[in-house]
C-alpha cells in the first residue's frame, strides 16, 4: 500500500462552533467555488453531462449550507440559557500530541480529525468535503451521548433542567438542530467532484 499524501491533524471546540467554523465555513466555501464554475460554464457548455455534474454539486452545497446555518441558529438557541460556555474558539494539535483537553460544562467539547496534505499541496475537494462532515459527525455523536445521559438521568427521577441546565423546549430544539444535521450529513456525502478536465 502506497504512503497517503497527508497527515491527520485533531480538532476540538465547543459543540456550535464545531459545526459553524468546522463545517458551515467550509461548505460554504465549496458551494461558492462549484457555484462560479457552474455559472462560467452555463453559456457554452449548459447541455452537457460536465455542466450538470458541476450543477447538481453547486445546488446541494448552496441548499446544506443553508441548513447547516439553520442548525447553528437552533443549537445557539437552544444552548443560550445554559452555562454560557459558548464560544466561537477552538484548539488545534497534531495527532498524537498527548494535550489534555478538559472537559467543557453544559454542551461540553468536541472532538474530530481532519486530513491535511503534507508541504504546500492545496487539499482537493473531496478531502474538504470530507474534513466539513467530520465535525459534523463528532457534533451528532455528541449529541447522542448527552441525549444518552439526559435519558438516564430522566430514569433516576433526576431533574434534567438542573443537571443539565436546559428544559425540555430546549432539549427539543437540541434534537431537531439533529435531525437537521444528519440530513446534512447524508446529502453532502452524496457529492461527487468532476475533475476540472
């Protein structure tokens, strides 16, 4: 088997600014790119197979994009009464660096590893696309842990508000900004990348 052509690097942050700055940012950066290309081939090229591989990859970024804002905003909102350790930063280390990471209050921190090309090589979009779901599958399980430990709680006839400082309203805007998310997750990885020849 032939040596890969980049290293793994990990990531953490907070569970919102996982999926806008991981994610949402770089989406939104492939579905500007297929976007221009799409329209610079429209005039020429408009019926041919490249032009609506190229059409289709732009429709579905610009459409998740817009859904993976539309999850930020319901997880910011569902997350606003809690312990208001929201923040849009985040640590980066190379894997196998042995950081300690201390565990976040309330949504707590997320953890994911993105592939990045060794020297100056530019990662081709496919990597992108992948790096982009990665935060999005570490937010979704995540989710599916703190959801595992509310029910639990709910079972000891504990006080989930007060353990987890967010009722019951805000555990349901939680488990839609999910739904939402997985919706994503499916979609994006459907996408495929024409060469550019």
């Amino acid at each position: 088997m032939g040596r890969r052509n980049w290293k793994n690097t990990k990531h953490s942050s907070s569970l919102v600014a996982a999926i806008d700055s991981g994610a949402a940012d770089e989406i939104g950066g492939l579905a500007e790119e297929m976007g221009e290309w799409r329209d610079n081939m429209e005039e020429s090229f408009g019926h041919t197979a490249k032009f609506e591989e190229v059409s289709d990859a732009a429709d579905t970024l610009e459409e998740q994009q817009s859904e993976l804002e539309q999850a930020v905003s319901e997880l910011l909102e569902a997350l606003a009464d809690g312990d208001g350790d929201e923040d849009e930063g985040g640590e980066d280390e190379d894997e196998g660096d042995e950081e300690d990471e201390e565990d976040g209050d309330g949504d707590g921190v997320v953890e994911w590893t993105e592939m990045v090309p060794y020297g100056r090589n530019s990662a081709p979009r496919w990597m992108r696309r992948d790096n982009a779901l990665a935060p999005v599958q570490a937010g979704l399980a995540h989710i599916e842990d703190l959801t595992a430990m509310r029910d639990d709680f709910l079972g000891k006839g504990g006080d989930p508000a007060e353990e987890f400082g967010l009722d019951d309203d805000a555990w349901e805007a939680v488990t839609e900004a999910a739904a939402t998310l997985e919706g994503v997750l499916g979609e994006i990885a459907e996408v495929s990348f024409p060469a550019m020849r």
